[in-house]
C-alpha cells in the first residue's frame, strides 16, 4: 500500500519543454506508467523515449525500453484517450497555473506541479478554482511524489528510495532526499515521499498528508520536514494532537535564518515575527512529535520515534 | 522586490489613491525648488522633508553624521517666515540629510546612505489610522488589515492589541465587495465625507494591489484630514518578484544602491545568496538543505556567513560564480560544500569546485561533503585534482571538520 500514487497509477506531462522532456524519460526509466503529453501546438505527434532502464525502479522489466508518448492539444482530450489519472506540471512559470486549472477542469485527480516561481496571485487564483473540484494538487515549486518501486513522478532521484514504513512529508526538495536516504540506510524505508513545496500558497499540505498517511495500513510512522515562514507546522502539530495515531517525527530548517529574509524558498521568510523554526519546533515537541536536532539525526529521529 | 516612498505614492497616485502632493530630490537645490510649487499649490505653509530609503523607521531614525537630525521632517518655518524661510530651512536640511547615513530600528547600527529626498505639502490631520493589503498563508487568500492604532507598528499592535486589528479577507474571484469596504470604514469610525472617500480609497487600494501582483501595501499612517479627505500620509509597496515579468514599469523602478553587492551579483548567475556575519562560508544545492546547513554549522559552535543555494540545475559556471562569492567576503575563513545530488550530479559540482579554485584560488579552507547521483566520480575528480581539500562523509561531520579547520 502507499498514499497517492502506485503501480497503477497512469500519468500526463503537461509542459514537454527541455525539463520535461528530460525528467518524463527518467520516469519512464524508473517504470513510470507515462500515457501522455500536452503540448497545444505540437498535438498529434508522439515523443518517443529510449534508453536503459532503471532498475532500482519497478521490478521486472527489461534492461532497455522504448516507449512512444501520444502527445494532445487539451488535457481533456489526453484524459479521455488515456484514462489518466495524475497530471505532472513543468509548464514554465507564467503558464504553470492556468496549467493547474485546465488538468482540475478535466477531472484529473492528482495534480503535481514542480514548477518554481508561479507568481502568487496566479496561485491565489488557481486554489480558488479548485475550490469546489474534487481534485488534489501537490506543489508548486516541489520534487513531486514517489512511491518506491512503483510510480515516480518530478524530479527526485529514484535510486535513494526503498519499499518501506514510512511516510515522507516535505517543503523542501534536497533534505527531502536527505531523509529518504537515512531512511533507507537505517531500513526503514519508505511508503510513499510527497514533496508539498517551497511556497506560501500551495495545494496538499502537511495536515492533508499526515491524513494521507494515518489512514494508510502500510505506513506505520512519518517524517516531516519543515522550514521557517507561515504556520503549516504549527496546523501539523494541532492535527497530530487530535488524531494521529502513528509515530511522527520531524526536523525543522531555518533556525538560523534572519528574519525578514527570503531564504531561497518563497514561502520561507520570518515576517513580523511570525513563522520561526523555534515556534514550529515548540510545537511539535509538545504534540509529542521526536524532533531531529540536526539533518543528519532524522533517520535516527524516526527510529526512536517508532521505538516509543 | 522593495521601492521607495516617492515611487509608490506615483502608483497609487495613478490608480486614483488620494497621496499628499509630492516632488522627489536627488540634490540641495531640487529639493529647495520643491518649496514654493508645493506650497502655493496646496496653501498650506507647511513642508516636510523625508529621507528616501528602503528601510522603514525613518520617523524615529538619526543621521550617524547629524545626530540632531531625524529622518522625517516638518518644516514649520513658512508659517511665519513665508516661502523664503521655509525654503532656506528645507536648503540646511537637505544638505545634512543627502549623502549621510541614516540609522533606524530596520537598518542595523551600519545605516543606510539617504541619495534621495521626498518633499511633501503639510496635511491637517484629524485622525491616523493603519491600513494594509496582503497574502494570508492560512486561507490563501489576500486580505485587508486595518486598525486605529496608526502611527504604531502593526506588529506591536498584533502583540499588545489584537482585538485592534480588524481583517477581511478578499475573495480571488469578485475582489473586495463594496459591503466589506463599507463594514471597513464603519469600523474604523469614518463619518461623513470621510466615509465616502474612505470607501473609495479602499477599493482603489485593493485593485491597485491585484493590478500590480504587491506582496505587501501599507498605509501607516493612512490619515483622515481636516477636511474630511483620507489621505496615504506614508506609503509602502513590496511585489512578488516572480510577476515582475509582467510589470516592466514597476520593475524600472528597482534602486541597485539599496540592495547587497553580492546578493544582485548571485542573482546574475541565478543562485540565491543572503549575507550573514559569520565565519563559515556555505555552498548547497537545495533552499532547505542550505538553510539547515546553516543551522547545523551554528549547532556545532560555528557561524554561518551566507546562506548559498546554487540550485537544482547549476552548471559549472555556476558553481564557479557561487565560490567567487563566496571568497570575496573578508570574513570567510573557511569553506562548507555541502552536495546531495538529485538531478545535480556530483561529478559537475566536482568540476565547478575544481574549476573556481584554478581561477580565483584557495586561500581558507575547504571541506566537501557529496551524496548522491555521480558521488564515486565527483569524489574521485577531487581526489585526482590534487586541491588541498578535506572530505566529509555527512553533514555533521562536514560541519565538525570545517569548524575545527577554521579554529
């Protein structure tokens, strides 16, 4: 089992540029089931990928493949010639939300949008729209989602996950896959690694995923990673209190950043004292969550965390 | 991205948000010939002299230089004196104001160098009050933040006086609703003329903020006046720099001379860069990653000196551009290359280490710490290139390493 997406799970790229293009072939690679791609002006033809598998992905395939991706003019029409059921967005920034718009218009339930840099009224917009629709979108600005062995989707290295426990919850894309990595030295592993974004305004967040996982039988613990800016920690530390009935832990970043600074991460800013990673990490410890003192101890976290 | 006062007040000006009339000054003598226009145009005697910084403050600021000078003035010396005294005066100020330093609670003990002055017609206030327009996390959604409190920062307002601050949040879909607007006015007390010129500035802000994709507008003190007109007696716009694109107009307005040197020249190359005091440079790929860098460089008795995240995709010339950066900082004395490889490979970052430091040299030491995709060969490139380099095998120990190598 695992939240979100798994082997079945049939995926569209919207946005078949440079990144697109590179990240849908190592998806594939990976054993991604990828049906296929919106590009209005170039419908009709096929992107074809080739090349050596990867084999830290799905098991039993061969060590080559070579897999023709349909390309359409609306998401509607793709959905309705592929049946998908999760759209993945490298759409560039000026574009990306209306992209965002047009994949919830279609039904699809599961929006992932990687890209960086969406400007944030076009975000205000976009969640408004998606208000009454029974759709889920993850990001922007993220590494996507990964369920280890079965369907990758973004940008996250495939080859550092591992079938196991836990769930995975992350702002930020990097220490995501520091923690992914620990998780699996230490061999707990992974159910599923959902990167929520570096931005103020995004779709899943981390009391969705916490949901996501709680209800989940395969995940018996979860590993938050959070950072400075806005509140969503603090919501997390409120949700665990009233419902979550499995272990936590999590590691906070920014306890040194100044305030009033954008650290890289849009949403990453203290303002007028509010949003600091001692606020957050207060929080959580007393929501009984076992914090991670530095990155290199989340592994560690996590493991004593279940121990208790 | 921040802009000055003078600057905000034209935008606004623009979309009909009644600001007091105004004329900006580079030198003495424009600021001198601000006087007369402003005053036979508005009637009243009173001028006031206003440095232009990015930095709020100012009212309660000092000049380094003129300890006996604010930041703001007002310029009472017309009322009796007439045009000439009140010019003469705004010339004795202007020439200690331009070209010093001012110090405010925002810009550290350092202050900033005041290059531009706005000089404003006087305004009879009747009341001051506080109104602003911004993002709120928790809903998603912009709102109006008001208060009578103005004058006050709103922070200390929220701490000490929360039941004060009054928010409506703005639907996306229909903009802030004329009834919202009225329940705004009839809350901060606005009557008579003031209601409806009130409800009229609230609107034009509102729109103003969604024409110009604003992260922030404030208005504190937003004034009532004698008159009944309601008036932005200070004006503060910040906008989202991923919408500039579509503001070539506001992003003109961007003044270089009040942001960090290396800051904008990290920019050039597409890293993210913050100067910090420390000691201890920083080099990682991932905007958690390198802030929790940071953290873990202070948990084990270090100070950071940047915060440095060259992205997911870097090239080489990147990586060569982030370590120039890095060693042009004084403070540094020593180096933490802090790498997990996702789509960034280990070997390219091996090869822009590699490359800066056959250009710009070494000097303070460097520790390295690589995972993920291409570690074996990124580490192996470092081993053969000979550098003078002490590898880690995780971010503590990295951590650990720099700071004794630097003690």
């Amino acid at each position: 089992m695992s939240v979100l997406v798994g082997k079945d799970t049939k995926v569209l790229v919207q946005g078949m540029g440079k990144t697109g293009r590179f990240h849908t072939d190592k998806a594939i690679a990976y054993g991604t089931n990828m049906v296929g791609a919106v590009h209005p002006s170039r419908a009709g033809q096929v992107e074809v990928f080739e090349g050596e598998t990867d084999h830290s992905g799905v098991d039993g395939r061969e060590d080559t493949y070579r897999v023709e991706v349909p390309i359409f003019r609306t998401v509607e029409e793709a959905v309705a010639a592929t049946g998908a059921d999760a759209s993945v967005v490298y759409v560039p920034p000026p574009f990306a939300a209306d992209a965002i718009m047009e994949a919830a218009d279609a039904g699809v339930p599961l929006i992932i949008c990687v890209t960086e840099g969406i400007p944030i009224a076009d975000m205000v917009k976009a969640k408004r729209y998606l208000e009454d629709k029974n759709v889920r979108l993850v990001g922007p600005n993220c590494p996507g989602v990964i369920t280890p062995k079965q369907c990758k989707i973004g940008i996250m290295p495939g080859y550092i996950h591992t079938p196991g426990k836990i769930g995975v919850v992350s702002r930020s894309g990097t220490l995501t896959y520091e923690a992914v990595h620990q998780l699996t030295l230490n061999g707990l592993g992974q159910t599923t690694a959902i990167g929520i974004g570096g931005d103020p305004v995004n779709g899943t967040n981390f009391v969705d995923a916490l949901t996501a996982f709680n209800d989940d039988p395969a995940t018996e613990g979860v590993l938050m990673i959070g950072e400075i800016g806005g509140t969503a920690e603090e919501d997390a530390a409120a949700w665990i209190t009233a419902n979550m009935t499995k272990p936590v832990a999590a590691f906070i970043a920014g306890t040194t950043a100044p305030a009033g600074k954008r650290m890289g991460h849009a949403g990453a800013i203290i303002s007028g004292g509010k949003g600091t990673a001692a606020a957050k990490i207060e929080a959580l410890e007393a929501a009984g969550v076992v914090m991670a003192p530095t990155p290199t101890d989340m592994g560690t976290a996590m493991m004593e965390a279940m121990a208790k | 991205m921040k802009i000055h006062e003078y600057q905000a007040k034209a935008l606004m000006a623009d979309r009909g948000i009644a600001v007091p009339k105004g004329r900006v000054a580079m030198t003495v003598d424009e600021a001198v010939a601000a006087v007369r226009p402003l005053i036979e145009d508005s009637g009243n005697p009173v001028v006031v002299v206003k440095s232009q910084i990015h930095a709020g403050g100012r009212g309660k600021g000092r000049f380094k230089e003129h300890p006996d000078v604010g930041g703001v003035n007002v310029v009472t010396d017309g009322i009796s004196g007439g045009i000439e005294a009140a010019e003469e005066r705004v010339r004795e100020l202007a020439t200690k104001m331009l070209g010093s330093t001012l110090v405010t609670i925002q810009t550290g003990e350092e202050g900033k160098e005041v290059n531009r002055l706005y000089i404003e017609q006087g305004i009879d206030i009747a009341t001051e009050l506080y109104l602003s327009v911004l993002l709120d996390r928790a809903t998603s959604r912009n709102i109006v933040m008001a208060s009578t409190e103005g004058g006050t920062e709103i922070e200390v307002v929220a701490a000490e006086t929360p039941e004060k601050i009054l928010k409506v949040e703005i639907d996306p879909a229909f903009g802030l609703l004329p009834f919202q607007a009225r329940r705004i006015a009839y809350d901060l007390g606005f009557e008579g003329a003031a209601f409806k010129n009130g409800v009229k500035f609230l609107d034009a802000l509102t729109k103003a903020a969604v024409e110009l994709d604003t992260d922030l507008v404030e208005i504190n003190p937003l004034v009532i006046t004698t008159d009944g007109d309601v008036m932005a007696l200070d004006g503060k716009m910040a906008f989202d720099a991923n919408a500039l694109f579509r503001h070539p107009d506001v992003a003109a307005l961007r003044d270089v001379t009040e942001e960090d040197a290396a800051e904008l020249e990290a920019k050039e190359f597409d890293l993210s860069f913050i100067k910090l005091d420390g000691e201890i440079g920083c080099m990682v790929n991932g905007a958690g990653l390198a802030m929790a860098t940071m953290d873990i460089i202070k948990t084990v008795g270090g100070e950071p000196a940047n915060f440095l995240d060259v992205g997911g995709g870097a090239e080489k010339e990147q990586i060569a551009a982030a370590f120039k950066i890095i060693t042009k900082d004084p403070n540094v004395k020593g180096i933490f290359v802090n790498i997990f490889g996702g789509i960034m490979r280990c070997d390219i970052i091996a090869e822009g280490v590699i490359a800066a430091v056959e250009e710009v040299g070494l000097s303070v030491p460097l520790v390295v710490r690589l995972e993920g995709t291409n570690v074996e060969l990124g580490k192996q490139l470092l081993d053969e290139s000979g550098l003078d380099l002490v590898s880690a095998t995780d971010m503590k120990d990295g951590a650990q390493k720099i700071l004794e190598l630097t003690r």
